[in-house]
C-alpha cells in the first residue's frame, strides 16, 4: 500500500504552496487516478512523494519511505516527462542500461519491448520516436524491475485514443497481479473510465476521495448527442414529449446541429424523432464532466446571466441555476431545461448533483472525440492490446505475456518466484558502463584530444626550449591544463552532467542515487577512462614527433616513475574532479568550471601558502613511514613513495587534493541533507 500523509511542498514568495497537506492512500490492486486542473499540483505531488521536491510529509511504500528502501528502482517503477534518456542512446542500450541499475538480468529488456510492442525499434535512437513510442519505451523503463508501485504523470496526454485504451489496460494487468497503480490526469473522464479510484485536488489540496463509480455518480452525468440538420424542430419536439411525460430534460444547442440532451437515452430519443418525422445523423451515448465545484462567490463578483431561453412555453431554470449550467460546460449555446409535473417550489437538480433517473455510464464507457462528435460506446474488455497487431506479433505479444506472468511475484512481500535479482558490488560498474560507452561521447572525446594532443606537440617541438616532460603532455605554459586533463575532466562532469539532464534514476531519490557504491562505480570507471585517454594522448604524441622529426625531441628518460605518477594524479584528479562537482551541482557545466578552477584559482593560491622556507624539514619522512608497516619494504617502495610526495608538494598536486577533499565533503553533505525530511 502506498500512503501520502501530509505532503506540503515549499512556500514560495507572496504564493501559497503548490500542495498543501495533501492526504491520500493508493491500495494494491487497485489503479487510482490524481485528478486535477492544469496547475493543481499533481506533478509536484509526485515529486514530493519521489523526494525529488523540498517540502514537508512523508510517503509510506508498504510501510517504508523512500530513503529508507534499499533499492528503490525495484519498489517504485516512476513515469515522469518524457522518455529520460540521451537522444542519441538506443532504446536497447537505454533499457540494457537502466537493468543494470536496477539490478535485473539484462534480457528482461528485450521482455519488456515485446510486451509494449517496441520489439521492432530495439536500434531507433531515442530522438527519433514518435510520442506514442517514446511512452511505451518509458513504461517498459518503469516497469523493468517488476516494481510493487508504479507512479505515471500523464501518462496518456497527447496520445490516440487507442493507445490510451492500451497503456490503461498494461495498467490494469499490473494492478490485478496485485501492484499499486497511480497516474495523473486533467480529464474527468479518462480517471472514470479507467481507475478504481479517483482522488481530487484543487489548488493544492485535497478536494475528494471517491470510488470510481461515485465519482461518476457526482461528477459526470450521462448525456446523449445527437447531430441532425433539425435541431431546432427536433428540440422542440422532445421538449413537448418531456412536459407531458412530466419529466426533466434538459437540451443543450452547441451548434447548429448538434444537440446534447440530458435525462433521456437514445431509444426515447430516436422513437421521438421516428414519429415526428425528424431526420438524425448521429445518436450516440456520452459521458460530460459536470465540473468541480465551485465555491460561492460573492454578489458584487457574479456576472449578469442572460434569462435562459425557452421553448414552448417550458418552465426555464432560476439565473443562478442557468449560470452554473453554462459554466459547467465549455461548449457554447443555449440551455433549454424542459419540465412538467415538477413539485411545487422544486428545481430542476444542477450539474453534478444527483438526478433519480439518470443512469451512470460504466468506468469503461465509450471515449468522445474531442472535436465534439460522439463515438459509438465499446464494452469493457473489447479494447486491443496492441493498436494494428498482425498475427505473428499479437502471437509474440502474448507469449511475452506468459512470461511476463511467469515472472510475477507476490507483492504482498512475502519472498516468492519475482525477477530474478543480479545483485552484487559489480551492478554499479555495469550501469556505469553501459552509460558510459551508450553514445559515442567517449569515443569522439578521445579521438578529439588525441588530435589536438598531437598538434600542440608538433607546436612545441618546433618552437624548441620545452622540457620533455611538458611535451609529451602537450603542456604548454600558457595553458591552464593539457588536452587529456581536460578531456578526463569533461567526461567526468558528464557522469553525473547527464544523470540530471536526462534522470533515468527518477526513482532512487533526487534523480541519481546518492549511495557509495554508484559513486566509486563512476569514480572508478572515468579513472580507467581518464588512464586511457592519457596514454592515448602520449603515445599520438610520441608517434607523430617521431613521425615528423624522428628522434631529435625525444630522449630516453632517466627517472620515468615520477613523470608517471605526476601525469596518472593530474588526469584522474581532474576527472575525480568532474564527478564530484557535477554531482553537487547537479550541472556538467558546473564540473568542467570546477576543473578550470583548481589550476586558474586554487593553484595561485596554493603558491603563496608554500612560499617561504619551512621551520621544519621532511627529510625522512620514507624512512618513518617504512617503520610504521609491520612487514618489511620492498627497495623499489621507498622510491615509489617519494615519488608520490613529491608529486603532492607541487602547487598542481596540492591544490587537486585540496579541491578534491571539499568538493567530497560538500557531496557528502547534500547527500545527507537530502535524507532529512521534516
């Protein structure tokens, strides 16, 4: 079960909060629908309960909040936005991809693309789909893990109505196996037809917490639209059949001719029109929202309404009433109420109040076309599964169902045959991985600083006077770092630069997972990366000096150790660097600004601190820390050692360091600030 207790997003200035202790439950089992007007805050109240927004309450999965769940992409599968994946990723890799980080075997996606019908787009770039494919692509993301709850925002906005009817029925499979369902709508109608349950909000706040059939009951009223070239005579017709009924029918003119009648059926109405002679070219059932209610506004603040007009002399509805009629619905035209036999002082029930005779369409009811025009209603359970499935894919579709059965778990908790879990420290580093190397970034990055590594060599070397050292890492003096580091440092801040630009993590709190283990995944990974780019970066150097001046710069080197060490600690500095600004910043352009900084700011800095000479000297220091192992030293160690020492005495050594310890500290703290929640 899936609890929301007070959740209450943060003030803002002169405005009231977005949400404001909001209360609700979403059952197992059970599909709920978050109904609300554009700007009633049901996206923030997702994030709230995700803790991707500041604020206040808390959200209870099966008892536990979010933070306190140890792998929350397996509990809570999250559709929020558009598909959260880098454009030029694969729909494959994506998924490949996003089950290492879920820790699932890397077949479960292509299981899920056959289940959302996407089998055949597995090498269509992300950029390239359409919106209906893209929302398929971020359901069979959601629901990668077989998570108990699952968390939509709009998840049918802008598509067909068939492929709404299909994403709500995926919906309903999930639920009936026993999962949470909770999606997010503006259409009254959408929430009827296809949640169990509809929780209303309105500015904010809680307005009801109705079963899907009360709802109808209350905010929906049956209608039946009819398109005749004789509207006007086809009103007035059933207009004198209601007053000697001594029935309530209320007609609605929103155009020419198109009529929405109110307290009759299609049967009543077609005999009507059979008798008298009157030609019809639609009759249809549908479903109108009678819009939420509106709170009492005072006298001064109500507009005049124009006296509602009438026809044969039928009883009209009081100015009040007739305005509440019209504002209920956006369609223009006329209201005609016609009723007879009415008791005396009674009125004719407004929208949404209830009526005796009028029935309550179906949650399965027929969808309207939003032009206006009706369509014919469809039982429920007749809805494909897929849009325009030929044999051989309905066929595959079902056995990916099987399967995907097979695969169901018990989500009351108790252990039982779920998908099966890759755990294990190596997860990180297969997301990693694949996130890495999904796009081309790495390889063009590479290939780019090779090239500009090797002209600057040439550069140098042709103007002579260059220590050897500096020109096999195209260093020169005017320049605040070579072309590796910076290329260690770009791919570092990407690491998490694209965690937030395209959160894929939605779920394991505040879009990236802030846990130990992804963090040493991404530190290790863009380590070995900058250790390549680096040896890349001299051995194109040493090749193309060879190359164009033979053996004349270059000279076989006399202590290599150290060099090594020096250039090893600069690029993964750098990248180490990227990683942890990018991540406290939230922003790849934060981590590159971080690796200019330490060689442009902290380095002069560091310069004027060491400056001087020392009151005591660290002479020794090898021997001193050779006594404190229990284990003699090899010879080679002591050399090793002062190699290292040496390469953090200088400026650039010292300064990384330092750059590397706050910004460690700092994403440290914003992790922890994260987990408080008031």
């Amino acid at each position: 079960m899936l609890q929301a207790i007070g959740l209450t997003s943060s003030p803002r200035r002169n405005l009231p909060p977005l949400v404001d202790d909001l209360t609700f439950e979403v059952r197992p089992g059970c599909v709920t629908a978050l109904l609300g007007e554009p700007g009633a805050g049901k996206t923030t109240t997702l994030r709230l309960m995700l803790e991707l927004e500041p604020g206040r309450g808390v959200t209870y999965f099966r008892g536990r909040p979010l933070h306190r769940i140890p792998h929350p992409g397996r509990e809570v599968g999250v559709l929020l936005g558009d598909v959260p994946g880098h454009p030029a990723r694969t729909v494959r890799s994506q998924l490949r991809m996003l089950t290492a980080a879920v820790g699932v075997p890397a077949s479960r996606a292509d299981l899920l693309m056959e289940v959302v019908g996407i089998g055949g787009l597995r090498d269509q770039r992300l950029g390239s789909l359409s919106a209906g494919m893209e929302r398929r692509v971020a359901l069979a993301a959601a629901l990668l893990a077989d998570p108990c709850t699952l968390l939509l925002d709009e998840p049918g906005a802008g598509l067909p109505t068939r492929e709404r009817t299909w994403l709500h029925g995926l919906l309903r499979g999930h639920a009936s196996l026993g999962g949470a369902v909770l999606f997010t709508t503006d259409d009254a109608k959408e929430a009827a037809r296809h949640a169990d349950r509809v929780v209303s909000v309105a500015a904010g706040r809680l307005a009801a917490d109705q079963d899907a059939a009360d709802f109808a009951r209350t905010r929906l009223r049956p209608r039946v639209a009819v398109r005749t070239p004789h509207a006007a005579r086809l009103a007035d017709v059933l207009g004198r059949e209601a007053r000697s009924a001594q029935r309530v029918v209320e007609i609605v003119e929103e155009s020419g001719s198109r009529l929405s009648v109110y307290g009759s059926n299609c049967a009543e109405i077609g005999e009507a029109a059979f008798r008298h002679g009157v030609l019809v070219h639609q009759l249809a059932d549908e479903t109108g929202d009678a819009g939420a209610p509106a709170a009492p506004a005072p006298a001064a603040l109500v507009p005049p309404v124009p006296q509602a007009r009438t026809r044969g002399g039928a009883t009209a509805l009081p100015e009040a009433r007739v305005e509440a009629s019209v504002q209920a619905r956006p369609a223009t035209g006329s209201v005609v109420v016609h009723g007879a036999g009415l008791p005396a002082g009674a009125e004719a029930p407004a929208h949404g109040e209830p009526r005796p005779d009028l029935r309550t369409t179906s949650p399965a009811g027929a969808p309207s076309d939003p032009a206006g025009s009706a369509t014919p209603a469809a039982p429920a359970g007749d809805f494909p599964a897929e849009p325009a499935a030929g044999p051989a894919r309905a066929a595959a579709h079902a056995h990916a169902h099987d399967r995907a059965d097979a695969h169901a778990h018990d989500r009351t908790g108790r252990p039982g045959s779920g998908v099966r879990r890759v755990g294990g420290p190596l997860w990180p580093l297969r997301y990693e991985a694949r996130r890495m190397f999904g796009t081309a970034t790495a390889l063009l990055t590479c290939a780019v600083v090779a090239a500009a590594s090797a002209l600057i060599s040439l550069v140098l070397a042709r103007a002579g006077h260059t220590p050897q050292n500096r020109l096999l890492a195209a260093w020169p003096e005017l320049f605040p770092l070579p072309p590796a580091a910076l290329g260690a440092g770009l791919l570092g801040s990407l690491a998490f630069g694209e965690e937030y630009r395209y959160p894929a993590l939605a779920a394991d709190r505040g879009t990236v997972p802030r846990r130990m283990g992804l963090l040493a995944a991404k530190l290790g990974v863009c380590a070995a990366l900058a250790l390549v780019l680096g040896a890349l970066a001299v051995a194109a150097d040493v090749a193309v000096l060879r190359l164009v001046f033979g053996a004349g710069p270059l000279s076989a080197p006399t202590e290599w150790i150290s060099p090594a060490a020096s250039w090893a600690g600069l690029l993964v500095g750098c990248a180490w660097a990227g990683v942890l600004a990018s991540g406290v910043f939230r922003a790849a352009s934060a981590g590159v600004a971080a690796v200019l900084a330490v060689p442009v700011v902290v380095v002069p800095l560091v310069r004027k601190a060491l400056e001087g000479p020392s009151a005591y000297p660290v002479a020794g220091i090898a021997s001193r820390l050779r006594g404190l192992s229990r284990s003699p030293w090899p010879p080679e160690a002591d050399r090793i050692v002062l190699g290292a020492l040496r390469v953090m005495a200088q400026p650039v050594g010292t300064a990384l360091v330092l750059s590397l310890m706050v910004l460690l500290c700092a994403y440290a703290f914003t992790g922890l600030r994260g987990r408080v929640r008031w």
